[in-house]
C-alpha cells in the first residue's frame, strides 16, 4: 500500500458475525443484512459477495439507487443480485417507476405510497410486491398501529394481479437500552396489528428485529432479521451490561501514513487555533488523515492513534487533511510508519465504538463517514486485495 491512508475491511470478520447473527436466530429466521449507505460505509461490492455465499433471505436499502445498483452488480462488476430487495424508507414520490423497474420490494407507509406502487405496477405490465411497515413507536414512517382498522382493509383491497402484499415489519427505537420494556410494549403493539389483519400470517414474512434486538431477544425474531451495525463490527448495545458478551469482530481499521516527524521546542504551537502547546521539548508527528477523510474533527485533543503497538494522543485540531500526534512516546517511529486510528496493533486496539463515544456519537455515523477518499483494502485471511469504489 503506497496510500497516504486507507480503510480496511476484513471480510473474514464480516462473515464470522453473519454467522455469529445465523447461529442466534436459528436456520429458520431469515436474515436480511441492511446494506443501506454503502454498507454502513465500507462501500464495496465485495461485501454482497459474502453475504451473496451464506444464503440470506433479501437485502435492505434504503434509497431505489442503492437498490438499483445491487440489481446492477456494482455496473456489471459482480454478479447482479436476484433476492428481494427491500426499500426500507417510503419511496418519494416519482421515484416508483426505476423501484419498479428493479423489481425492488416497496416498503408502504400509507394508502398514496400503495397507490402510485400500484400505478408504477401497471405502468410497467408487471407484478410489484410490497412490504407494510407498521409504526409502534418510531414515529418516522409507517402506518399507526392504533388505526390498523382503518387501513388494514384498504391496503387489502389494493391487491391483485399486479400487486402482490408479501410481508409485514416494525421497528424498534430502543432495542438498545439496557431496559428492554419499550421493546415488549412496541412487540405488543405489532402483535396486536398482526392479529387484526385481513391476509394469512402465513402468506407475509413477519420482521422486527435490528441488531440489538436479534441479538437480545429471541422472542422478537419472527420471520426474518433485519441485522445492520452487528455485520459491520459496531457494537449493537455498547452501553449495556452485558455488552461483551454480544460483540462483534471487528470489521473496518483506518490507517494512515506518518508523513513527518520533528522535535519542537517548549512553547510551539499546533493546529488552527492553536489549542496544544507543547510545554517541554515534544516530538511531533503528522499523520496523512482528517477529517476530509471522515476521521471526526472532535477527536482533537481527545482521541488517539496506535504507532508501533503504543497509543498516543491526538494533539491540536483534526485538519481537512493532517492530524497530528505526540509521539514522545515512540521515539523510534519513523516517517512511513503506518499508523491506526481505527482498529488494532500489536496489543493495542481503538475500537469504533470508542471513537463514536470519543466523538460523543454512535458507531453508525463514524462508519458511513468514512469519505470515499480513502481507498478500500479488502482482507480475506491472506494477502490483501486492493480496491477503490
Ligand atoms: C438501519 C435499519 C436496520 C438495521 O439496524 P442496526 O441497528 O444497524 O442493526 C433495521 N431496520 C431498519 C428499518 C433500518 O432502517
């Protein structure tokens, strides 16, 4: 690797929690890895090819382009994918015809969405299949479950020919809490749904679970999971007790190069604003990474890198493109050295959870920052496989 600094995924990694995910559920509970926004941000294709080999039930995205470009393969670079997809966010309006196009399995959050899915299906001379998410609490999308009533019926009397109602799901807003009763009372809620629809349990695959929730609460797993942070190494539940005992391999590590190193005197100053200033002599090392990269700026003067095996601190603000360190703990780092922010060293380890909670975020959002910037270096157990997307 000549790059200044890059991403690693370790796609050994991603299938041990898929299979760490498998062997939770059972072999009757579908999985359906959310690959929404580029994979939680590791944005490569090389990722389906994984899940592609252990058979999942469908896929989750989040917008038609990303269904779109899974139907595709990556623009013919891997085998298209011929599983259900489903969009998991209502489909804006004018969006339905490329959905239907793709074939790509709406998710309905109202009678409008069902009709202009239904329209796109005649427009289009073919059979559409939709999903009804059903809101028990998350209150961002979704049919109310109090007025399962009034819609249950009309949803029903839109199927035909050319619209066919394939499953049902829920979503959890708290399956990561320590306390799990908004979990029940949500389960509760979709249950009660369920009972008071006008189709066959039967004939609809049934989902509710997330990450946190597959792997917490077996009584939630229905039909198919809906698992996303957990493939992708982020801690499903990292402020639970328990936490260790649900954590996934590691995933991504970001590494950068160290560029330059000096001694500087008491007094030098670092980074805009000035915010470190050494007090004795320091030595100084500047590291090809920012946060134009997606290193997260509030890790100034907070957060660390692994050099040679040891942590040392971040010093000053995270530039666009450079961050600094102190390395006077590593005296002999020399220029070249590859250096870790994310992901582990010798003994030492900086898990993206602790960046998320460094950068007082979750997981979630250190990963999908990730730019695209930083090429993507694929590790399969042997030698790595290099790739930019
Ligand atoms: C993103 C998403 C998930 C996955 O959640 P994780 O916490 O990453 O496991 C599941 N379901 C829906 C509807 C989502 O949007």
């Amino acid at each position: 690797m000549r790059s200044r600094a890059w991403v690693e995924i370790d796609l050994t990694a991603l299938r041990t929690n898929y299979r760490t995910i498998r062997e939770r559920v059972g072999s009757r509970v579908g999985i359906i890895p959310m690959v929404k926004a580029g994979c939680y941000g590791l944005r490569s294709p090389a990722v389906i090819d994984v899940f592609e080999a252990e058979g999942p039930w469908g896929y989750g995205v989040a917008t038609v382009a990303e269904g779109i470009e899974l139907r595709e393969g990556f623009d013919g670079r891997r085998p298209p994918v011929r599983r259900p997809i489903l969009v998991v966010t209502p489909i804006p309006p004018g969006g339905e015809q490329d959905a239907a196009e793709a074939q790509l399995t709406a998710c309905i959050s109202d009678l409008d969405g069902l009709d202009r899915w239904s329209a796109a299906a005649r427009r289009q001379r073919t059979t559409l299949d939709f999903h009804v998410e059903v809101d028990t609490g998350m209150g961002r999308a979704g049919f109310d479950w109090r007025e399962v009533q009034s819609w249950a019926t009309a949803v029903r009397e839109r199927v035909g020919p050319q619209l066919r109602w394939t499953g049902v799901f829920t979503h959890f807003h708290s399956a990561d809490a320590a306390d799990g009763t908004s979990v029940e009372v949500q389960w509760e809620r979709f249950q009660d749904t369920l009972s008071r629809l006008p189709v066959s349990r039967e004939d609809l695959v049934v989902h509710a679970a997330n990450s946190a929730a597959a792997m917490r609460w077996p009584e939630v797993h229905a039909d198919a999971v809906r698992p996303g942070i957990f493939l992708y190494g982020g801690h499903p539940a990292p402020d639970i007790e328990d936490a260790a005992a649900i954590a996934p391999k590691p995933v991504v590590a970001v590494r950068a190069r160290l560029a330059m190193i000096r001694d500087v005197p008491p007094g030098t100053t670092v980074g805009y604003g000035a915010t470190h200033t050494a007090r004795s002599w320091e030595r100084w090392g500047t590291l090809d990474i920012g946060y134009g990269d997606g290193l997260p700026r509030s890790l100034g003067n907070r957060g660390s890198a692994i050099v040679r095996g040891r942590r040392v601190p971040i010093i000053g603000r995270i530039s666009m493109d450079l961050t600094v360190v102190d390395l006077s703990g590593v005296p002999e780092a020399a220029p070249g050295d590859i250096v870790t922010l994310i992901g582990s060293d010798g003994g030492e380890e900086i898990t993206v959870d602790e960046v998320a909670g460094q950068a007082q975020t979750i997981s979630y959002e250190i990963l999908t920052g990730l730019t695209p910037r930083l090429p993507r270096v694929l590790l399969d157990g042997g030698a790595p496989d290099s790739e930019t997307r």
